[in-house]
C-alpha cells in the first residue's frame, strides 16, 4: 500500500504539470493564423473572384461555387478560430529595422482568410444556422483586430478592410434575426478589443524615417540601398531622383528626418481630434510636404487625409449597424435619426426602397464626394 | 464565440481521402534505391578520381588573357578628362519592389484602396507556396 501511494505521488508529480501547461499554453494567435495559411490550399482565380464578389455583396451566395472552396478551407478556419480566441498578444515579429524593404506578407494572407471566413459565414445563414454564422462573423471581426496588430499604417488599412466586409454581411442578413439574436450580437460586438487606432498606426511609419535616419546620417554612408530604393517601381512617382539623392548628405539627412518627424507628429496627433480638426491637420500635413524644399520629404511622406477617414467611415458604418441590431426591421426614418455619422455628427438618413431592403446613409457625402451607406437586406 | 466542434468521423475521412489522393506513386523499392545510390557514389568516385593536372596549362593560359584584356580596357586614358564616377546611371525604376515590403504596399495605398486590395489578393494567392513534392516525400 506504502508503495502504490509512492508510486501514485511520483506519477502524478512527473505527469501533472506537463499535461496542465499543455492544456493551458497560451499561443501567440500570428503563429496560428500561419499555420491555417499555410494549411490552405491555395484558391484559383475563379475561386478568389467568387469569394471576393461574394463578399463584396456583388453577387449573391452560391452554395455550389462555394462547397469547394469551404471544403478546402475547414482546416485552416478551425485554426484561425484557435488564433482568434488566443488571449496573448497577436505578435507578427515584423522587422521595422528593415524600413522600406520590411516583409509584411502576413496582410494579404489575413485578407484573404477574412473573406474565406464570411464565405463560411453566408453559408451558415443559407443553410439557417444563424448562430454558425454569427461565430464565423465573430472571427472575421477578431481577425481584423489580429490583423492590424503591429501598428503599421497597412496592417491598418487592411484591418479596416476586413472589418468593412464583416459589417456589410452582417448587414445583410440582420433583418432576418429575431430580436434576441440580434441583441446577442450586438453584446458580442461589445465585448471585442477595440480596433486599433489609426493615430497608432501612423506611429508605426516612424520605422521609415528612422530606417532613413539609422543609416544614412552618418559621414561615410552607403547610398548603395537608396539607390536600389530609388530603383523600384514602388517609386515610380518619386520626382527629381538624381536631386533627391544628392540630398543624402550627413546635414541634409537630419534635416530632412527633423522634417519627416515633426510631419509625424502633427498628424499622428491631428489623428486623435475630432473629423474637422482631424480633416484640417491631415490636409495642412499634405500640403506642407508638398512644398517642402527637400525631395525626400515631397516623394517619401505618404498622403495622409485619405488614411484620417478610415477610422470615421468605420466608426459610422458600426453605428449603422447597431441602429439595425437595435430595432431590426422597424428601423424607420424617426429612429433612424437618432444615431449620428463619426464625422460631424448629422443624423442618420433612412431610406426604403421597395424590394424591402434598407439604407443609411450620412446626410452629407463622406468621405468627400462619396456616400458613405449601409444596406441592409439582401 | 465558441470554437465549432468539426465532426471528427468527416474530419478522418477527409484525411485518408487526401491521403489516399497521394498514394498514385510506386512502392518504396528499397533494392532499387540502393542501386542507383551505389551507382551514383561510384560514378563521382570516378570523375573526382580523375586526373586534373593536364588542364593547368590550358587554364593559365585562358587566365593569363583574361588579365591582359581587363589591363587594357582598364587602362587610364590620359588625353581623356577625368570623369567622375556617376552613382546611379539610370534612375528609372527597372527593379520590382520587394514581394510584400511595406514599400510595395505602400506605392500601392498611394494610388487608392482598389491597387492596395489588388496587390492583396496577388499575393495572398502567390505567397507561402506550396513545398516542394520532393519534401513531401516520406522519409526513408
């Protein structure tokens, strides 16, 4: 007997820790989604265009066209659930201190894992399985999150790419849902991380400028990696190269990069304000890049009023979205007022066209010159 | 959110489909194998067997014409003023920016989110590759 409890100490010793960390290991989720992308097969261009216009909500769900493509994908998309419900840190290890040249192939793997994703989700909701569907619409908006993860300006857009299209199919289908499940999905909305910001994001740019900095403000540096920049079709709209280059000079390097820093700055926190004051630093920015006296800063500092709308476009199309989650198909031109665009906060327009489908829009075009709406029906 | 529970039973036969998809190449002839690896060591046992020093001659020769032609060709001109020495020749872009760099990504948000999507979707179907058949094969 002394012995059988000996043993069974001894065993549990060795054997319980073991198990309990394998049980509870956190993950960090970009390993994760590497492994479901490297796992999936890789789609046709017929496929890739079904999935995409599907998405888009160009054209309507086609279960055959999809069976494949879903078939394919059920492995990677049950390991992308594994990455989305991780709780550390979504770490993409992106080499910043390679600036211009650092490999980010990781956006286009997520995108596309995002739209396979609502594909999942549509066929869920044809078969009638909402809640399936709600828990593939749940990944794709985890997915955003894990996507913009590292602060970059591009893992930005894409992010709000991602979460775009699962706003828009969910869009839809939610008139369909009776009120609990629209309220359920509304509280899970909730609970998600907030997107990242693109105020963050643009911190990230910071990995250029001191990429510029780090190697070319000393006496003596090798231009051999400006020229192989200067060299690409990424450039092409570079103007003035052989004047741009003579600009890498020791003086002319930090004077530029104080340059570039401080436009930086101004539009990292013009992106904090409120879309007036936020709108008018992002143009200001432009501007002065535009007409600054080195050619560096003019080819090399990225536009930024385009970037300063994302976050108000997304922001009002989830407003949109609560406001239908909210009252379903009773959602009228009264209520629909209620709620308010992120950029200047107007009221919400309604509009009803006769095939039952649903609209809001802002009442003035945003982003400038184009309508920012929601539909909702299908 | 709750991860889905996949049927396991579809899950396994879907494995052994794939697999089974794959099993079209012969049978691991282990007799053959080492055949044609003895024939192989025997064959570069032979070539590293073989005598080289009679190509010295000829490979001093060829060198010695190598040296005298880039003497020439390097060879100062006196009558013709110094130059300096341009640093970069043809600025034109000629060179693809890097699969996926942030530069490449960047170019494309320039010109509008339609090029950054595009770009996206090139290389979401063109990157991670599949591996090689020939790492995929079992391992002896």
């Amino acid at each position: 007997m002394k012995y059988t409890l000996l043993t069974f100490t001894f065993a549990t010793l060795t054997f319980a820790s073991p198990l309990r960390a394998l049980d509870s290991r956190p993950t960090n989720p970009a390993l994760l989604y590497w492994q479901a992308a490297a796992i999936r097969p890789q789609l046709t261009p017929e496929q890739a265009k079904e999935v995409h216009e599907v998405v888009a909500g160009r054209k309507p769900y086609d279960a055959m066209a999809a069976a494949k493509i879903l078939s394919d994908s059920k492995s990677s998309l049950l390991l992308a659930f594994k990455a989305a419900d991780s709780t550390v840190p979504c770490d993409w290890g992106m080499p910043v201190e390679d600036g211009p040249f650092m490999a980010l192939p990781h956006v286009s793997k997520m995108q596309e894992m995002g739209a396979v994703a609502i594909l999942q989700a549509e066929d869920f909701f044809a078969e009638g399985k909402v809640k399936e569907g709600l828990d593939y619409l749940l990944l794709t908006h985890r997915l955003a999150r894990h996507a913009g993860a590292g602060d970059m300006l591009i893992s930005n857009l894409v992010q709000y790419a991602i979460e775009t299209n699962a706003l828009r199919a969910a869009a839809r289908h939610c008139l369909a849902w009776d009120a609990d499940t629209r309220k359920t999905y509304a509280a899970q909305l909730k609970t998600l991380p907030p997107l990242h910001t693109t105020q963050a994001a643009y911190g990230g740019e910071s990995a250029f400028i001191d990429w510029l900095d780090t190697r070319f403000s000393v006496a003596g540096a090798d231009k051999t990696q400006v020229e192989e920049l200067l060299n690409m079709e990424g450039t092409d709209k570079w103007k003035a190269k052989e004047a741009l280059l003579k600009e890498f000079t020791p003086e002319g390097v930090k004077a530029f990069v104080a340059e570039m820093r401080s436009l930086q700055l101004r539009a990292q926190a013009g992106l904090g304000e409120a879309w007036p004051q936020c709108h008018a630093a992002m143009k200001a920015v432009d501007e002065d890049a535009q007409h600054s006296t080195f050619y560096v800063v003019r080819s090399m500092v990225a536009p930024t009023v385009n970037v300063g709308e994302k976050q108000f476009v997304i922001a009002t199309l989830r407003t949109m979205l609560d406001a239908a989650l909210e009252h379903g198909a009773q959602l009228d031109e009264a209520t629909a007022a209620t709620y308010h665009d992120a950029f200047t906060g107007d009221p919400l327009r309604f509009k009803k066209d006769a095939d039952g489908t649903i609209t809001l829009l802002t009442a003035q075009p945003h982003p400038a010159g184009k309508e920012l709406s929601l539909k909702f029906g299908k | 959110m709750s991860t889905p529970t996949p049927d396991d039973d579809q899950s396994m036969r879907d494995a052994l489909q794939r697999d089974a998809a794959r099993v079209s190449e012969p049978a691991f002839d282990a007799a053959l194998h080492y055949e044609t690896m003895r024939r192989v060591r025997a064959l570069a046992e032979t070539k590293s067997a073989t005598p080289r020093w009679h190509l010295a001659p000829t490979l001093t020769a060829a060198a010695a014409v190598v040296a005298l032609s880039a003497l020439i060709a390097l060879w100062p001109h006196s009558s013709a003023p110094t130059k300096p020495r341009e640093v970069v020749t043809s600025l034109a872009p000629r060179t693809a920016a890097p699969r996926a760099s942030l530069l490449a990504y960047q170019a494309a948000a320039n010109d509008g989110d339609a090029a950054l999507l595009a770009l996206l979707d090139r290389d979401a179907s063109t990157l991670l590759p599949a591996s090689s058949p020939l790492f995929n094969a079992t391992l002896p």
